[in-house]
C-alpha cells in the first residue's frame, strides 16, 4: 500500500479509497505485505518497553514472559484483521450491500492503522502524551472507518452510510476491547 496516499483517506470519502477500491489488492498479498509489518510494531513496542521503562511495575516481568506476552498480542491481531473483514461484510447486509470480501478486507487492515503506529508514542517516556497519542489514535480509525464506508459498501445514502459507519465502529471497538482483556488475562496468566 502507498503509504503517500494514507493521509488522504483519513479526510476524503474518493482520495487513497479510490485507488485501493480500483487496483483489488489480493487477500493474500496485503496481508503478508501490509497486515504482518505493521502487526509486528505493538509487540515490538512492548518489547522496547520492557526493556526502557525498568522501574514500571506492570513491566516487571522476565524476558520470556514478555516474549510470550508479545507473541499472544501479534497472533491475536494477525487473526482479528480477517474476521473483522468477515465482520463488515455481514455488516453491510445491514444497508442492503454486498461488497466481495476482498474490499471489506482492505478496509479492516487500512483502519488499525493509527493503533498499529500509536505504540511508536512509548519512545517518549510520559504517559500523557501515551494517553493522547492512543486517543488520537483511536480518532484517526474512526475517521477511517467513516471515510472507508462510503467507498466500500457505495451508498448513496448519506444516512445509511453513517448508521453503517458507527455500526463498524462498534464492531471495531469490541475487537479492540477483546484484544485489550485478552492481553489483560494473557498478562494475568504469565505473571502466575
């Protein structure tokens, strides 16, 4: 994916979705290309943070919990990408739309995005600006989403498009939610 193009989905419903829509990257091809690189910076970034951040209590654990902990939150996210897919395609049954799977995957692996780069914050040690990176984060795929709609599923609804919208997004949430719990309870289950 060019990510020149990235900052151009975040503000227009045509620019960046466009061109994804038009050249139908392979499943295949954007998971391997775009889904498991990007996938790889949270664990990296907890990796970091065990290491930097030695006096934090919640990071006192030893190396191979915090490999194990890594590897539970990478293979959790390289599942959630296509069952998400999987997700917004049934969503749309919701408007009377069915785009091919291929277009809902492409939006489920665009919209992490934010929350893929967000854990780059951690190179700053304060937690407030943590906090408001990861909120902006969570702005910047709900944005995403909103933009990404309109494209994949075309309607020429503006309200359906928008009730669609806020659906994914809830749908997003409670996928992001889970994953949280589930670092939560993996990091539980490490430290006993």
């Amino acid at each position: 994916m060019n990510p020149l193009i990235f900052p151009k989905m975040l503000t227009s419903h045509g620019e960046g979705w466009d061109w994804l829509m038009r050249i139908h990257p392979s499943i295949t091809k954007i998971f391997f290309a775009y889904v498991v690189p990007m996938s790889l910076i949270p664990p990296a970034m907890l990796m970091y943070a065990w290491r930097t951040y030695t006096n934090a209590p919640l990071l006192e654990i030893t190396l191979n919990q915090a490999l194990v902990l890594a590897v539970i939150f990478y293979a959790t996210e390289l599942v959630v990408v296509p069952v998400m897919g999987r997700v917004v395609q049934k969503i749309g049954e919701i408007a009377d739309s069915y785009p091919p799977y291929e277009n809902t995957f492409a939006l489920a692996t665009v919209v992490p995005t934010p929350l893929w780069l967000a854990p780059l914050a951690l190179f700053v040690p304060s937690l407030v600006f943590n906090i408001v990176v990861m909120l902006l984060a969570l702005a910047g795929a709900a944005a995403l989403i909103y933009q990404g709609v309109d494209r994949v599923f075309r309607l020429h609804d503006e309200g359906r498009s928008r009730l669609l919208a806020g659906t994914v997004l809830a749908a997003g949430l409670v996928a992001w939610v889970s994953m949280m719990v589930l670092a939560f309870v993996s990091w539980g289950w490490v430290l006993t």
